[in-house]
C-alpha cells in the first residue's frame, strides 16, 4: 500500500509549492522509490481547460488527454512518473461527481453534505490514483494557501487521512514563507507560527517546515521556529531561493530531506547522491560553454506562466548543447506596429512561436514567420505556431491572398486551416478539443525524422483546428514538406520548408515531453541549428 505525503502551502500564494512537489518525487525516486503526484486544485473549473492564461498559467496536457494544471508539469520534468486525467483532482470535479450520485440516486435517504461526501469523494479519488498506480509514495498538493475557505474540504481530507492511516503512513509537509526584513537585519519567523496555528485549528500538525526565504536561516531561527511550530529542529527545512528551479533537489538533499522523509514514513532504502543531475543539469546549466537567444512571439509574453513547459523545454535544449539560452519575448501585437522587426528580434538566433487561440496579435506573429522564412533564421512553430505559418507560407509563397484560418476569419477566401466535420457540431468548450497523445509518423528526408532518429512517434494535442488537406498538393509544389503525418486520420502533424536552414513546425506541443536530462529531439535540434545560425 501507497504511503502519502500531503504538502500544504501558508502565508502566501507563490512558494512554489509545485517545485517543492516535483523535487521531494525527485529525490525519493532516486532512492529507488516508485511515486505519484496528485494536484487539488480548490477552484470549481471542472479543469482549466476553459481558463484564460492570465487566470491560470499555462494548460498543462497529460498523455491520456487532460487539461491539467501547470504543476504536474513540473512533476513530468523532475521525475518519471505517469500523470493522468486522475492527476488533478479539482473542486469543480468532486462536486460534479457527487452530483451525479445524488441525482443516480446513490445516496438515496441521505442529507448530502460536504462532510462527509464530499470530503469522501476527494479521499476516494486520492485513494485511486494511488492504487492504481501502484506506487511506494503518493505526493500530494493541495492547491491555495491556508486560510482559504476554498481550500478546506481538501484540508479535513486531508486530516482524517493522516488519522486513519497513522503517522508511519501519512505525512504533512508545510511550505511557509520565512521573510528577511533587510532593515532589521533578520528573518521574521511570526507569519510561519500564524500559518501552522490555522493549521493546527483544523486538527493538522506539520511533521516538516519547508522554509522558503531569501537568506539562509541560522541555527537560532531554526530552533525558535521548531519550538513555536512544534516540529523536530531538524523537520525545519531552509528552502533558500536559487537561480535555477533544477537545483531545489540538491537544495532539499543538503538538508537531508530526503533521509528525514524516509526515516518518518519508516522506508528503507539505498542512498543516492544525484550526481548525475548534478553533473549534466546542474553543470551545464551553471557553466555551459556556449549562448544563443531565441525569441518567444506570443500573447501572454507579460506573464512567465503562460508558456511555462516551452520557456522549460528551451533550457533543455540548452542544456543538450552545453549552451544557456537567453529568451527575449515579444508581444506578437507589438510586432504589428513596429517597423523595424530585426530590432525587436535584438539578435536572436533563432525564433518560436508558441500555441495560442483567438485573433489578438496573429498578423504579427505572421509577419514573425516570414522574417525567418526570408532570413534563413531557424524558426520553430508550435501549434497555433505551425498554423500561423501555414497562413504566412499560403499569402507570401503560394499568392493566396487573404489566406487564413477560419478561427480568424470565417469567410475567408483561402481557408488553409479549418475546423474537421466533428469539430463543427461542437457546443461545450470543456475537454472538447483533440487533446492528448497521437501518433506522427515522419518522412525519412525530414529534419523531424534527423532529430527523432525514428519514424514513428506519439505526440500531445491540444486544438480544434487543422491544415486543411485541400491546399496540401499545392503547399508541396511550392516548396513545402509535410514531414509528420497522422495517417490514421489523414491529419498535417508537421510542416517544414526545403531550402532553409531550420524551419520546423508542428500541430502538436513537443513541450509537454521534455525533460531537462533528455531534451525534446526539436527543441535540442532547434537549439543546435540557433546556435548555428551566424546571420
Ligand atoms: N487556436 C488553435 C486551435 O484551436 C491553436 C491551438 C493551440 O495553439 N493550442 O486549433
């Protein structure tokens, strides 16, 4: 049976919580430990497939097709476990459920309550995952900050969890915030006794502190708050910040995390010093040889969460060259304003252009693709990035003037990306798009085929429209290459241009794959081809 560990956040939103997550699965599944994640996510979105990135971050998509939150990307990164649909566990979710049940009739007699259906239904769903899985360790995060009334059924779960299960099976983790007041010269330890006394209210008590602060504690601030918070002097963990998110492992490992978890859960094992993520993430993400820019054209340039997994796969690939990229990120809107696109690129190497919907900033993320196209720079196109360029490469090469797709322009004349039959009839934007893994296979004389050194490979979706097959004969005569095909469905997975350098793009989000000890075969190409690039 599974033990579990439940990590709750105080004080403020932010900790990185999810990082803390990804790191513990890290360094337990380098003692040979088997794990899983669960995200609660206390909002009643059934998932955040219908939120705005500026709501949410990005939309992380598992395997087996879910719109997922961001944090179980972080967990995919550091570690190889399986996520699923069942991963992320949401209020919206649990509601629905018990709905349902109350409708079929299952609770039949019964005054439904939160406590203890509700309550119920999220052990029950927690207890799933980790059977199914059939894992050493379940990690689980519970979403908000405590104090949130939003928050607390997943709380009191929480709670008769650990009661039930005992103290050798369950175990409560709590990132809290231990500020430095640079006036006074020391760490303020009172917002971390505030936010374990509200724990302590609902019947839980932390068995560790995650402290994260921006200056080393001493051995002073770590007895008072053990003494405070009542937790052992060596449960206080420093979660010092870092530079790099990769490094929180060896952060945690320092302290002896590790050993401290293992030794509270009752799990032996053999120990392991992470030297190959010291050596090859850590190293070259420190001290790499080389440096190239890439410029990001999107939407939500403004918020780093937005493209979350992409700015993450772009460091992979970094880190497969021994190079550190620097990302310079452009507003695709401002593109259509300004004259002098080389400026706005200010050096960069090489361009990306990431997933997207709606008609904001699409004619400068276009005029983006025929910069490169026309410069011989490397261009990489994700998704809403390989359709932009289908539209740009159908208008400038082809001459259909007025190309476009029809999420822009409904009546337009050339509609090189449309909607398939099925997605017509479509009335709920909920989980409703192709999502989730599909197979390409990929033409040999491809870049595509150069960077997988396979033929056939399973990628995630994340979109209503397509290439339409139509215009496919005519693209070719003109000079374009539909290197990845779907041939199950007849569907255009990736096009690239003959004659350029690197010009790589596909409907599908190679992101979502990347790990930063194996880099994603386009992201580490498109990388090496920037690096390259000496225009
Ligand atoms: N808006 C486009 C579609 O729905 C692209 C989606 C995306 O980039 N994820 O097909």
């Amino acid at each position: 049976m599974s033990k579990f560990i439940f990590i709750t956040g105080g004080v403020v939103s932010s900790l990185g919580k999810g990082i803390a997550a990804a790191s513990i699965g890290k360094l337990l599944e380098a003692r040979g430990l088997r794990t899983t994640i669960i995200k609660c996510d206390p909002y009643l979105n059934v998932d955040p497939g219908t939120m705005n990135p500026y709501q949410h971050g990005e939309v992380y998509v598992t395997e087996d097709g879910a719109e997922t939150d961001l944090d179980l990307g972080h967990y995919e990164r550091f570690t190889n476990a399986y996520v699923s649909k069942d991963s992320n566990i949401t209020t919206g979710k649990i509601y629905y459920s018990v709905i349902m049940k109350e409708r079929r009739g299952d609770y039949l007699g019964k005054t439904v309550q939160i406590i203890p259906h509700i309550t119920d239904e999220i052990k029950d769903s927690i207890r799933k995952v980790s059977h199914d899985r059939d894992v050493d360790v379940t990690i689980v995060e519970i979403g908000g900050t405590v104090g949130d009334i939003e928050s607390l059924p997943f709380l009191e779960a929480i709670r008769q969890m650990r009661w039930e299960l005992g103290e050798s099976y369950a175990l409560n983790i709590h990132v809290t915030l231990l500020p430095y007041i640079r006036s006074a010269g020391e760490h303020k330890t009172k917002p971390t006794q505030h936010s374990v006394g509200r724990l302590r209210e609902i019947g839980i008590m932390p068995d560790i502190l995650l402290c994260r602060t921006e200056k080393a504690m001493d051995q002073e601030q770590r007895e008072k708050i053990a003494l405070f918070c009542n937790v052992d002097k060596e449960a206080v963990i420093d979660a010092c910040d870092v530079k790099h998110i990769y490094e929180v492992p060896m952060v945690f490992k320092k302290e002896g995390l590790d050993d401290l978890i293992l030794k509270k859960l009752h799990i032996k094992s053999q120990d392991n010093d992470l030297r190959d993520w010291q050596d090859v993430v850590i190293k070259r993400l420190k001290y790499p040889e080389r440096e190239v820019k890439i410029s990001v054209v999107g939407k939500y340039i403004s918020l780093p969460d937005a493209y979350k997994s992409i700015y993450e796969a772009l460091v992979h690939g970094g880190i497969a060259n021994n190079a550190r990229v620097f990302i310079n990120k452009i507003d695709s809107e401002d593109l259509e304003r300004d004259k002098d696109l080389a400026r706005s690129l200010n050096g960069s190497k090489g361009i990306l252009i990431p997933g997207g919907f709606g008609t904001r900033g699409i004619e400068g993320k276009i005029r983006a693709v025929q910069y490169a196209r026309e410069k011989n720079i490397p261009f990489f196109g994700i998704c809403l990035g390989m359709q932009v360029a289908s539209i740009e490469f159908a208008r400038n090469v082809c001459g259909l003037k007025g190309a476009n797709s029809t999420e822009f322009d409904q009546d337009t004349k050339y509609p090189v990306i449309s909607l398939l039959e099925e997605q017509k009839n479509v009335k709920n934007m909920g989980a409703s798009m192709r999502l989730g893994a599909y197979a390409c296979h990929l033409l040999k004389n491809s870049l595509s085929f150069r960077s997988y050194k396979k033929e056939n490979v399973l990628e995630r979706h994340r979109h209503r429209y397509e290439f339409n097959n139509k215009y496919k004969k005519f693209f070719e005569q003109n000079g374009m290459l539909f290197a990845g095909m779907n041939t199950e469905n007849h569907l255009v997975e990736i096009i690239e241009l003959k004659g350029h350098p690197w010009f790589v793009a596909c409907q599908f989000h190679p992101e979502f794959k990347s790990k930063p000890e194996r880099a994603h075969p386009l992201f580490r190409q498109f990388i090496a081809a920037a690096l390259e690039n000496s225009h």
